[in-house]
C-alpha cells in the first residue's frame, strides 16, 4: 500500500481498517499472556477515545500529553488524540515530575495520560506546578487523590457504550480535516544541553519519512512481526517501528519491558526490530562470554565460523565478490554454528535497524556474519528521524548508510552535516531563536561532523560540540575512542574527557561478570565491587588494556589516565538520556573531582575513589 498519498496518520489507520479489518495489529502481555486486537478492534477502541476527548472539550490543535512507557494505551491513546485532532506530546516514562511539570507548562497541556499509579504520584508531588492540568487519565484504576482526581481510559472512552452511526461520523469527519501540514506531535528532546526543546512535525514528515524509509531497506512483507521496546516517546521508535507497522498493516507487539527483551522476541519470534548500539554491545558482549566458557574444540569452531562468516558478508555485500566455494563453507557454519544462535532470539529475524549513535563496525559485521542484519541509520528528532539508512543489500558496516529519497545532504566547510527535506521539522515550539539558528540558508544543521563517499555512503565521526580540542590544539573526536574501549570484553561503558586539557583521561564502567570471572580465577579477597576496583590487581588489568588500545591510536590521542567506575551508568542515575545517549555535561559534573584528580595524577590507572554524601573524596 502507497500510504504517501493520504492526508494523515488516523487517516491511514481508518483505511487499513476497513481493508485489513481481522489482521492482527497490535499485541500486548497481560496476566503472563500476549493478547492481540485486529486492525478494526484497535481502530474502535481509538475512535471511542476520541469521542471521550471530545466530550471533555479537547479542541482541535490542543496539546496532550502521554507519560508513560510502551503498552497498548500509549497507542491508542496516541491515535485517540490525533483523531480528535488533538496533539499528542510525549513524555518519557523515566522522567522526574520536574521534569514532566517543565513539558507540561512549555506545551500547555490540559489533559494528561499516564499508565500508572507510580506515573500520577510524580505529577501529584508537582501538583502546585502544574495548575492548567485539568485532567488526569490512567491506563491503570487506582485511587487518585481528592485534591487531584484521575479517571481511566475506559471510563473515558465509555467502552461499555458502542459508538452510534452518528458520533462515529463526527469523528471520521475530524479525522477527514486533518491535512498534511498539520501538527502531528511536539517531541521534547532530552536535554543534554540546556533544557529541552518542543520539536514540531507535522503529519507529512512523519508520513513520507516512513514511507521512504521502508523504501529505503527495500520493503516490507505483510507477514512481518515488529517487536517494540525503545520508547515511543522517541521518534526513532515512534516513526521507524511504530508508524511504519500500523501504516503498512503489519503486526506490532510491544515487550515487557527492557529488561525482558530477550525473553519476549523468543515468545513472539519477530522479524524486524529497532534498537540503540547498547542493546548490540550487550549480545556481542554476552555471546562472547558464552563462549569462553566452551570446551576447547567448540571454542575453535565458533571462532572459525565467525571468520568465515565476516569473509562472506564482506564480499557478498560490500564488494560483491564471487563466492564460489565461500558460499558453501557459510551455510555450514550457519548450520552448525549461527542458526542456533539466531534461535536465541526467536529464529526469525530479517533484520534490524540502529539508530542513536555509531554503532561500532566490528559489533555490526559480526551481527551481519551470525546472520542478523544491522542496518545502521542517521538522523535526529528533527528530521523525523531518518536522513540515511543502510539496505538489506547495500551496506557499509562502518557506515549510516545513503541518503533516503528526497533528501538532500551536504557538509559544510567545518565539517557539519546539513540536510534538506520532507521530514525537516517546522521548528521548536515557542522559540524562534533557537529555530533560526538551527537553519541556515534553508539547510538544517545537524550538529554533527560527517563524511560522505564517493558512493554516497554517510559516515558520522562525532556530535560537533562534543569534539575535544587539546590544549594543544588537536582536534579529537571522542565517540570512536569511547566505541573502541566498549569493545574490551573488561568495559562495559566508557567516556572520554579533554577539552581544553593537555591529553586524554577516561571514566570507565566495569563489565562485572568479566571481571568477577578474573578476580576467581586470580583468587582475589574482596568484600564488593567497591573494593575490588581499588586492588592494585585490577588496576593492573585495566592499565594493561588501556596500553593495548593505546597502541591503535596517535600520541596525541591516546588515554594518559582512567578512572573505574563501580557501577554503570543509567537513566535514574542522571548519566544517559532516555535514549541511553551518555549526558557529557551531567558526567562530568557528577565526577568532576575524580575527573580533575585525573589530571593531577603522577600514576598511570588511578582507580575510583568513593564519594562522601558532601561530594568530598574519601
């Protein structure tokens, strides 16, 4: 189906539910169960949702806001409001009530979803802060407070009284209004530097960027399963699983939740997914540590089958080489080796689309090589997101890809990569400043320092602020310095400072199931995880690994001091955007007594040193 043509999202829906009516749409666990709606079930319960916002007084261009982690009433309620000709504002689950008050005021939103008690006690504790809130609506039936009141979705949506010929048509008549340049959604960005910023984008540059973003893989086949589980409050999700899924009449099923990724795609056995490189990090990481714990013999033969498996990607798809007798020793392996590791995750896996950051090339060709395909693409909230996306046949493992259709991308004189197209945003809500300084001359600027090929391949080297300048004026990107230190089986986050500085220090998080394996077999005594990053063996080890990557790099790039972090970093901890994105600024602040310990270091590998609740070390 040519979606391009249609005015809107609902629009499309409506469509599809006429024309796919008892396909599956959307399937959700509950009790310990996936349960499903149809096309035509799912397009009901959106329409009586609708009616319900209506009732209430939502007018059309109204803000909405949807705070909440993926589940069955995100989408609903996302349709729901669009329907109503509403707009529908997302907030990421994992966000403060502060920083859900700071949306909710900048967007002026009345009405707000949430999907659970937890969700609505964030917003009761900022109640005083949020006066033009005049309803709260829950996913879940719990008891609100007096001062407060919260209703649920289905008392809203009346679902026990069927929709009458007549409101049904009122709201087909909304839907039918809706046209291309209207507001589909205001995304918030995350804020990793300054507060964050309402991105507006209309109905067209969501629409066309799914359309030519499917075109761009190379298509989609009606069987397909998509498996959600990066937040829908992230245009990455939103438009390239989400929409792309209900606009093509595919089936979606959102998971659990992170955590129950893995065990979710073997029960739902998916052929498409989305994710960031910390979920690819994690399975080359976890599949390496399988197999060092396998006898000899099939340590060899996995090992084998990974170099041949590389050697045939390259060729089959990069250089596109004969394979002659390649192609033969491939499918073995595939079948002794790589199959059963592919049924890990559901056996059915067509491919998998990267976004967010670079993913690292080794972690890529090797997903390519065991038979999973990982098309890394590009693009930001503002663009909706997709600027360029590598194909299901042509790829650069290192690369982001081509550009998508009607898209233009060019890089300027300082290295910034600037695009022109229909999934440009119409601005940031209620700042034109910050709106004319993202453009110039029509182009929008990314922010990010680019390459591009002779081919048209795209290659991202770092964000434009983040490039560390030495105090001897060297220019250094940090990301593929960062990329490679994950690498080490011993790491499993990393952060590199050194702007303005005369070298290069790193904060490290330890990988540590790795590292307690090595404190057994090194028979260390410690009581924690604390403490055993303090031993001088473990500085030892971690000294050792920084020399080895050291030895990869030019001088001036090298890392001179590092410092082991106890812990990962994480959302609630203030470290990573909702996105997993690493918050340099909110880091730095956080350690910057060790960062600046770093830098007054005469011995190499200085560990972490623990904080007193006055942020003094110890």
């Amino acid at each position: 189906m040519n979606f391009l043509s249609y005015q809107s999202v609902p629009a499309i829906l409506k469509e599809n539910a006429n024309r796919l009516s008892d396909r599956t749409a959307i399937s959700y666990k509950k009790h310990g169960s996936f349960l499903s709606l149809t096309y035509e079930e799912f397009y009901e319960r959106v329409l009586l949702l609708a009616r319900g916002l209506c009732k209430v007084g939502m007018k059309p261009g109204d803000k909405v806001a949807i705070f909440s982690e993926n589940r069955l009433g995100w989408a609903i309620s996302d349709f729901g409001i669009q329907s109503g000709r509403g707009i529908p504002v997302p907030i990421y689950a994992t966000n403060t009530g502060s920083q859900a008050a700071y949306i909710l005021n900048h967007c002026e939103a009345k009405i707000v979803f949430v999907s659970t008690k937890a969700q609505y006690e964030k917003l009761l504790e900022v109640r005083e802060e949020i006066p033009n809130v005049e309803l709260v609506i829950s996913y879940e039936r719990f008891m609100g407070d007096r001062s407060f009141p919260v209703y649920t979705q289905y008392q809203l949506s009346e679902v026990s009284s069927p929709l009458s010929e007549e409101e049904k048509k009122h709201i087909e008549d909304k839907i039918a209004q809706i046209t291309h340049d209207d507001i589909l959604t205001v995304i918030y960005t995350s804020g990793t530097t300054g507060p964050p910023k309402g991105v507006v984008l209309s109905q067209y540059n969501v629409i066309s960027n799914a359309y030519y973003g499917i075109k761009r893989i190379g298509g989609l086949y009606k069987e397909e399963i998509f498996l959600s589980f990066l937040p829908l409050s992230h245009i990455l999700e939103r438009t390239g699983g989400y929409y792309v899924s209900l606009l093509t009449g595919i089936h979606i099923a959102f998971a659990e939740d992170v955590k129950k990724v893995v065990e979710n795609m073997a029960e739902i056995r998916p052929t498409f997914m989305i994710s960031v490189p910390r979920l690819f990090e994690k399975v080359y990481s976890r599949i390496h540590e399988s197999v060092h714990q396998m006898s000899p013999l099939r340590k060899s033969l996995f090992h084998q089958a990974v170099k041949i498996g590389r050697e045939y990607v390259n060729k089959k798809y990069v250089t596109k080489e004969p394979l002659g007798i390649l192609a033969l020793k491939y499918r073995i392996y595939d079948r002794l080796v790589f199959k059963k590791v592919r049924a890990r995750f559901g056996g059915r896996l067509r491919g998998m689309i990267c976004g967010g950051a670079p993913l690292d090339k080794t972690i890529n060709e090797f997903m390519w090589a065991i038979g999973i395909p990982v098309l890394n693409g590009y693009g930001l909230t503002e663009t909706s997101p997709v600027l360029s996306l590598c194909s299901l046949k042509d790829v650069r493992f290192d690369s982001v890809g081509k550009k998508v259709d009607e898209t233009e991308l060019k890089v300027a004189s300082d290295g910034e990569l600037l695009a022109k197209g229909p999934q440009v945003m119409h601005g940031y809500f209620k700042n034109e400043k910050a709106t004319a300084e993202t453009f110039e001359d029509g182009w929008f600027k990314t922010g990010d320092i680019a390459r591009i090929d002779e081919e048209g391949f795209v290659y991202i080297v770092d964000r434009k602020k983040e490039i560390i300048v030495t105090a001897g004026g060297k220019n250094i990107a940090p990301q593929p310095i960062e990329i490679e230190l994950k690498l080490d089986k011993y790491i499993s986050q990393a952060i590199v400072f050194g702007d303005r500085k005369p070298y290069l220090v790193a904060l490290l998080t330890p990988n540590i199931e790795r590292l307690i394996d090595f404190s057994r077999e090194e028979k260390l005594d410690y009581i924690d995880i604390y403490e055993l990053v303090k031993s001088k063996r473990i500085t030892q080890l971690y000294t050792e690994r920084i020399a080895e990557l050291n030895r990869k790099l030019p001088s001036y790039s090298t890392i001179k001091y590092f410092a082991l972090i106890p812990r990962d970093f994480s959302i609630t901890g203030g470290e990573l955007t909702p996105t997993l994105k690493l918050k340099r600024k909110e880091i730095y602040s956080k350690y910057k007594a060790i960062v600046d310990e770093l830098y007054m270091s005469k011995e190499n590998g200085l560990v972490f040193k623990s904080k007193s609740a006055d942020g003094e070390i110890k």
